[in-house]
C-alpha cells in the first residue's frame, strides 16, 4: 500500500497532499457540531487517509473525492452532526466558486469554443470570429498583394492573437497587425492609406464632456450632443478621405502642412453655393414639396417656409457658405400691397426661418434693393413676373416694396427681438455700386446697414463695379459660375489652401524665384486633389438616391440647381504676409513699395499657374484669399512643429499666419494704410473680403461708413468689405 | 518793392483719416496751431497756446502724405486752434486744393475778415463754425476769453449768406448755457443748412435733453442732428423722416 502523496484540485492541477488541511476541516466540522477535541480530529484524518491510500493506491485523488471521503468517515464514524456541517460547508463553498466562474468567464468568446479570437468592429457594431479566410480575402481583393501573400499575412497575424493571448480584439488592431505583417514582407504599400478612420479616446472624450480645448463650439458654450456627433463624425470622414480617398500625394501636403483641403469633414459635399428664393418658386430648389412651379410663392409666408427648407437641404450638403441671393427681387412681388406692418412681420419671419441650427453655419443673406430698370437676367418665371413689376406698370411700387422690405430685415436684424442669438441670425450683404449710392431708396437700405454696423452687427458689402468683374463674383461670397444666369447654376465645388509662408521659409531670404517655383509644385498637387475630388462628386451626382442628388440632377425633370460642370474649384492662399516677411524681412505694412510690389507680384503669379492648373485639368480655378483663421491656425502651428526654433524667432508671441493676404491683424497702422496695403491685392483674387473694424464713436455715422464704402467702391480694387464697429 | 508773403502757418497735427470731421466723408484732418478763445472743454487744449514749443510737422511732409492718399480722400479739413489767425491760412488753401481735393475750414467765427476773404476766394468748400452759446455775456464765459459778439454774429450772417456749404456746431456747456438758451442759439442760426448738436463731454445734460432742444427748435433749420444719433434728423428737410438721405459726395 503507497501512501498518498499528491492531489489534483479542480483546474488539473497536482499539488502535495497535506493531511493537515485534512486534520483542520475535520477539527473545524467537530466544532460546529458542538465537539472541540483536537484527538479525534486526528484520529479520524488517519482513517481517511487510510481509507485514501486503500482506495487510490494507483492514483492521484482529486480534490472532490478527497472530500467525499471525508464525509464517508464522519459518517461511519458516528460524527453526524459534524458530517451534517462539512456538507454544508462544502456546498456553499461550491457555490461560491461557481459564481465565481461565472462572473470570470461572463466575457469570454461564446462564438465558438473557447480557442476562438473574436475581433469587435466598433464601427458596424457588432462582432465576429476571427478568419484567417475572410482577412486574407480582403487583402487580395485590394489588389496590393497577391492571394498567396495575403493568406501569408493573415496567418501571422493570426499567430499574433494567440500568442497575444487575447480572448478579443478590436478590428483597429488587426488592421494595424495587417500592416507590421505587411512591412515585414518589403510590401511596397503606403501604410497611411491602409489606416482606418480611428479616433482616439482622448478625442471622443473631448468632444462628449467638452474636455479642455478640442470640444465642439456650440452657440452659448453648452455641450449640445448632436454637436459632437457631427465634429465626431467629421472627424473619422476626414480620417477616411486622407487614407482612401484622395491621392497620396495631396494626402501627405496636407497632413505635412503644405496646404489645406477644404471640407475633409464632408467629401462628397460642395464647398459652397447661392439659393435664390426664385428657385423655390421655380421648383429647382431641395426639399421643396410643392406639386407645380410657383406653389411655394404664392404668398410672402410661403415663400419663407419654403426658402427656410431649401437654405437646410442646400446647407446639409456644402460644406462652407451658403448665400440666398436676390431677396428683395423674389420678395417685391408679393408684398407690393401689403403695410409696413406685414412688411416688418414678413422680415421677421424671414429672419427665423433663416437662422442657423445649434452648431451649424450662418447663410448670407443679400439684401441688396431692387434698382428701377435694372437689367434683369432673370428668365425664370417667378423672376419674369418681378422683373414686370418693375420695368412694366408699377416700377416705383415694386422698388419700393423691395426697399422696405430689405429696410425691415435690416432693422429687425438689428433689434433682434424674438430671434435666436445674433451668432446665428443670417449674414446680411448688400451690393455697394454706383447704381446703388445714385437712388435714393437704395442708398437708404446702405445707410441702414451701416447703421446695423454701428449697433455691433456685422454686414458684408460687395463691391459691384460696372466694369470689371462680373456681378457673381463679388456679390456672394465663394465664386459661384453664372450665379444670374437663366441657366443652371455652378458653386464653388471645392478649395485647397497653399500655404505661402511655409513655402517661403523653405525658400529663404531672398530667394523668389526658388519660391515661386515651389508654389508651381504646390499648384499642381492642390490641381491633383481637386481632380479627384471631382470624380468623387461626379460619382455622388450621378448616384441615384445620392446625397447630392437633389442639388445636381434636377427634381421631376426640372432643370438642376446646380451645374457640376460650371463648378469652380478654388485655390485658396493664406499667410501672404509671413510669406513676404520671410522673403524680403519686411511686413506688408512695415516695408515701402518694394515690398507691396512682391506681395502683388506673388498673387498674381499664382493667378496665373492656378488659371493654367484649371487649363490643364479642364475645370473652373479661381484663386481666392483663405480668410478662415481656424486654417491659418493649424498651418501656423504645423510650421511650428516642423522648424520649432526658427519660427520663434521669426514669429515671436504669434500662434497663426495673418490669413489670406491681411496685414497683421495688430499692425499699428491706421485704417487708410491696411486699406492701401490689402486693396491691390484684390485685382487678381475672386474672392476676398477686406476686414475693417472701426471704433464706433470715429466711425462717422452711417454717412461715414457708407462714404468709406463708395471710396473703396471707386478707388479701388477690393472685391468685398465687412465692416465691423468695436 | 515786393512785400514778403506772409509765413504758411505752423502745422502741429495731421491725423490722416477721419470720417467724423466732415460728416459724410473721408477727410484728412490738419491742425494748426493756436487759439484765440480758452474754452474750458475744449477738446484739443494742446493746440490752444499760439507759442508753441514742441515743434511742427513740416509742411511738406504733411503735403506730401495727403498727397500719397489723395485718391481715398475727398477733402481736407482745416482745423485748430483757430486757423483764421495765421494769416498764411490762404495759401496753405489753395496748395491743398492744388492736390485736388476740396477744404472744409473749422473755425470759431471770430474773425470774419479773413472768412470773408477765404468765401470770396471760392477756396473753401465748406466751413464748419462753433457757437457756444447765446450771443450775450455767457459767450465770454463759454469760450474763456473776451471776445467780439459782434464778429461773431458777422460770422454767422456771413455763412448764412454765403451759397457754399455750411455746419454749425453748437456744443453745450453744462452750467453755463442753459436748456432755453440752447434753443435761442438755434432760433439765431434760423435759415441754417446744417447744425450739429453736441452732447456735453460728462454726458450731462444728457441725449435726451438735447433731442428735446432739437425737437423743439430744429424746424428753424434744414437739417438738425445730435451727434451721436446721426441717423435721427430735426431740421425742417427732413419734415418727419427719422432717416434723412444725403446726397453723396
């Protein structure tokens, strides 16, 4: 007979066997039915573990059979209430170590069995087993590497999970073990492109509770959801479009800071694009259910709920401005014989309906008046009937219509009583020309808007000039090709930024020509990303159900609202003047002509090898001044990153380019000398808007601002100004 | 022999663009030294000494910056001090006028001589005249210094008469001019094409005190405004109109 010497537990284990424990589960039984006697204990362990030798001479007990013996003995021993309590005890302790594992294995893969890796795509929500197929199929279908190659690769990432260990993997990781497998095997892939749109936590976190900086900016500072679920969401598209969707090459420029592409968030929207209530009425406009052209214009109220809808479906899918142009022509109309009460009620309404929703972007809204005998190129039939009005029986009463009414929706703008906050009230504009400042009513509408001016409004006032450039151009914003035209109409379908300090530093002192080659390089990558922005729009268009759809394939067979084919395609530029620093170490505003004449000179070099790029890649190119200072921002601190110490040195204390082709915003100049030094760089831009802010009590009244605007209007070249009042 | 030509007067400030000095338009301002009133709120007292001690900008330099931005300017303001004292004020006219651009000359109306000579001369286009007060002894309180009520009141027919364009700017002097006071000034400055209303600089009396004072006696004149609420015309043109429409420039 062999003594015992081991002892299995319940994982499989094998461990010494100690009659000791065996002594002390027995003392303690004796103890809870009312017996201490530390003798018996003994005694009785020495005939369980007798009996234990006796029965398993050949094996090892497991850890259960070594407890039934117990029992068998207190039994037979006459120990009843001690067996009675060892079994209780057993029990719970049973059951305990069952909750246990179940708690333990609550996780665990219950796809299969348990050697299974189950991969978790956080993206489709849901989840899945592993397949060394399904990955290796993936991969091939690519076309970057062979089948054989792929099975080879889907096999070492397999073997990774299990040597890993892990039970579960998100699909990130096993993209991302892909593509270590992949740089093992000398695959020649861009890896960046391979990456899936993934945010980090701290970026979701941001966003959710508003963490630090990065949180999504909502009117009035509260941390509206649907806010950060479009900043999310923008930000794993953008995420996508540099990984898939655009060319390495223009990719890389943008992530290195080279440029800027515009609207990443959103790669299959518009840039931006004009809305004229008239397309309402004519029925070309989105999301208007009207049965028959000219339903929604039968009365001013109707015409508003109906633009209010249209201004929301073009908006969903541009990216930047969105203007609604020709509103007192649409409006003149139905309000010839309506009071200045109804008129106010009407601005009011107009107003309402075309605020921006919490988070999203302000429209433009042209309020320039209608002028008596102006020319119209209206040919649509709710523009017909205006044009009648005003050219046919009642030209003063239809003028005069659409003056008062542009007069409401400019007072009411400015009291703003009853309206959403000012940040998301519409933009107004109004045209500033010769024609405008000669009549009487219109130049009453202009003095009102600077009086809105001078009550902290912000107003946009193109510059119309009867030669030059054309009316669509200057008047709303972001070109938009043949905005008056009967035909349908173009939007600026897209915009890449060039960022000229960058490139200049590159360059260094001096060195123009080096630079101006540099910026032809850039030209070309920004014509590059706008060619294959294109036949993603093109694709989209032409997508039945696609989400451009109702703006480019015309509803019911009606003319289309807008024109891929006239699109234009925008080359912004940003930091003119750290780029004129860095080459001749003078600012725009410091530096005398010498200096003026290299700014111009560079702008309108580009102008020049952006209308070639748009030659060459047969579509529309404007080069316009990239005023947005969230970009300027991101270049700036891109540059930074790359020449740490010397943008310290040449950028003390700064933390973005001055955008577009300003002068710094700081520049301890007067009003006349930023006004000299930005103005002739307009000549060769499409788009630019010259920024003045005035203190209010120097600002000379309405009559002070509007005799500003006719200088700049016959002076000068600048294409649009806002004027701002501090 | 020839008589040497009086000295062009001693520029002691440019400031190279306003739109508040000629209502309207984008002027140049300069500014010569010396004045022969002490008003206690005045707004330049810098410019009230006519010895002056920290030197001039030199005249070509401010000729030659009016010059650069002549092409955004519609005139020049004339302004002081009291410009009328230097006898070069003519020259120094018509070397401004000879840039092309038209002169607005601000003056206190104390000497009404020169003014004549200068509207004789079609030089000036414009000429915006201060009154402070009633003419009777209050005058000489308001401006603190004698001064001649007659030429003042000689000033004053003379621009009502004169076919050119005119302002009056009646600033009111708290403790000094009383609210029926104003009132009469405007009544004198009946027939007026232009006067300006100025609110005094503590704020009290306040906008409202002197848009009663507008409301009452602005049909006297043509256009009356209160500074500061340029968009609201009294004046007998404008009729009920709370936007009055200009003719631009």
């Amino acid at each position: 007979m062999r003594r015992i010497a081991l002892i299995r537990l319940r994982d499989g284990e094998t461990v010494p066997f100690e009659q000791q424990r065996i002594r002390d589960a027995i003392e303690r039984a004796l103890l809870a039915a009312g017996t201490e006697n530390r003798t018996l204990a003994v005694e009785i362990a020495s005939v369980v573990e007798l009996f234990l030798e006796k029965t398993f001479s050949d094996e090892v007990p497991s850890t259960a059979q070594v407890e039934d013996m117990v029992e068998k003995v207190l039994m037979d021993t006459g120990h009843a209430a001690a067996a009675k309590a060892f079994i209780l005890h057993r029990d719970r302790r049973g059951r305990l170590r069952d909750a246990r594992e179940a708690r333990e294995t609550r996780f665990q893969p219950t796809l299969f069995d348990h050697r299974v890796v189950v991969v978790d795509d956080g993206a489709e929500g849901r989840s899945a087993a592993f397949s060394r197929e399904r990955l290796a199929r993936t991969m091939a279908a690519d076309g970057t590497v062979t089948r054989a190659v792929a099975d080879d690769v889907a096999a070492g990432v397999e073997s990774r999970l299990r040597k890993a260990g892990v039970a579960r993997a998100p699909a990130s990781l096993v993209r991302s073990l892909a593509e270590v497998e992949l740089l093992a095997r000398d695959v020649p892939l861009d890896l960046r492109r391979r990456g899936g749109a993934v945010l980090p936590a701290e970026r979701l976190a941001a966003a959710l509770y508003r963490k630090g900086t990065g949180g999504p900016a909502a009117p009035g500072g509260a941390p509206f959801p649907a806010v950060a679920a479009t900043e999310l969401g923008g930000a794993a598209l953008r995420s996508h479009a540099l990984g898939e969707l655009l060319p390495a090459e223009v990719a890389r420029a943008h992530l290195d800071g080279d440029l800027h592409v515009h609207g990443l968030e959103l790669p299959a929207a518009l840039y931006s694009a004009a809305l004229r209530p008239g397309d309402v009425a004519a029925g070309t406009a989105p999301g208007c259910a009207a049965r028959a052209p000219g339903d929604a214009a039968r009365s001013a109220r109707r015409l508003t709920a109906s633009l209010g809808r249209a201004a929301r479906f073009v908006g969903a899918a541009v990216t930047h401005d969105v203007a609604v142009i020709d509103v007192p022509r649409s409006y003149a109309p139905l309000l010839v014989e309506a009071d200045r009460e109804a008129i106010q009620e009407e601005a009011w309404h107009l107003l309402l309906e075309t605020s921006a929703d919490v988070g999203g972007r302000r429209l433009a809204l042209d309020l320039t008046p209608v002028l008596p005998h102006a020319p119209s190129s209206a040919a649509e039939p709710h523009d017909a009937r205006v044009a009648h009005d005003v050219r046919g029986d009642a030209p003063d009463r239809a003028a005069g219509a659409a003056a008062a009414f542009s007069a409401a929706v400019l007072r009411a703008h400015a009291r703003r009583e009853g309206l959403p906050p000012p940040d998301l009230l519409p933009v107004p504009t109004v045209t500033v020309s010769d024609r405008v400042l000669e009549s009487p009513a219109a130049r009453d509408v202009l003095r009102l808007a600077a009086e809105a001016v001078l009550r902290g409004s912000s107003v946009v006032f193109p510059l119309e000039r009867e030669t030059g450039r054309g009316r669509g151009d200057a008047r709303h914003g972001p070109p938009a090709a043949g905005a008056s035209g009967a035909r349908p109409r173009g939007a600026c379908a897209g915009r890449i930024t060039l960022n000229l300090a960058r490139l200049a530093r590159r360059a260094g002192r001096d060195r123009v020509e080096g630079f101006l080659r540099a910026c032809d390089r850039l030209v070309d990558v920004a014509a590059l990303g706008h060619s294959a922005r294109r036949e993603i729009l093109a694709q989209v268009a032409a997508a039945s159900g696609g989400c451009l759809a109702p703006l480019l394939r015309g509803p019911r067979g009606r003319a289309p609202l807008y024109d891929l084919a006239e699109a234009t395609w925008s080359f912004g530029i940003t930091g003119l003047n750290e780029a004129v620093q860095l080459l001749s170490g003078f600012e725009l505003h410091d530096g005398d002509e010498t200096v003026s004449r290299l700014a111009r000179r560079i702008v309108s070099y580009v102008a020049l090898r952006v209308k070639a790029a748009g030659a060459a890649g047969d579509f529309v190119a404007t080069l316009d001044a990239d005023e947005d200072p969230a970009v300027a921002r991101r270049l700036f601190a891109m540059d930074r990153s790359e020449a740490p110490a010397a943008m310290a040195e040449r950028f003390p204390g700064r933390d973005a380019f001055s955008p577009g082709v300003t002068v710094r915003a700081d520049a301890p100049i007067d009003l006349l000398a930023r006004v000299e030094r930005e103005e002739p760089l307009h000549a060769n831009l499409s788009h630019a808007t010259l920024r003045l802010a005035l203190p209010a009590a120097e600002a000379g009244g309405p009559d002070g601002i509007v005799a500003l605007l006719r200088k700049l209007l016959r002076a000068g070249s600048a294409v649009r100004v806002e004027v701002t009042t501090w | 022999m020839v008589s040497r030509p009086p000295p062009l007067p001693p520029i002691r400030g440019l400031e190279p663009v306003s739109l508040t000095a000629w209502e309207g338009r984008v002027v140049a301002v300069v500014q010569l030294q010396g004045c022969n009133f002490k008003c206690p709120d005045c707004p330049a007292p810098h410019l009230v000494p006519q010895v002056f001690e920290s030197g001039t900008i030199p005249l070509e330099c401010a000729l030659d910056a009016i010059h650069r931005r002549r092409r955004w300017l519609d005139a020049v303001v004339v302004a002081g001090g009291e410009p009328t004292l230097h006898e070069g004020l003519g020259d120094l006219v018509r070397l401004v006028r000879e840039l092309g651009l038209r002169v607005r000359l601000h003056t206190n109306g104390s000497r009404p001589e020169e003014l004549r000579d200068l509207l004789a001369g079609g030089e000036v286009a414009s000429v915006a005249m201060t009154v402070r007060g009633p003419l009777d002894p209050t005058y000489a309180v308001a401006v603190g210094a004698r001064v001649r009520l007659a030429a003042v009141y000689e000033s004053v027919e003379l621009l009502l008469r004169s076919p050119g364009e005119h302002e009056f700017r009646v600033p009111w002097l708290p403790r000094v001019v009383e609210q029926e006071q104003m009132s009469s000034v405007l009544r004198m400055l009946a027939g007026a094409r232009r006067v300006v209303l100025e609110p005094a600089r503590d704020g009290n009396p306040g906008l409202r005190a002197l848009q009663q004072v507008a409301r009452a006696a602005g049909p006297y004149v043509d256009s009356c405004v209160v500074a500061g609420r340029p968009g609201q015309d009294y004046g007998a043109r404008a009729g009920s109109r709370s936007v009055s429409s200009r003719d631009g420039a």
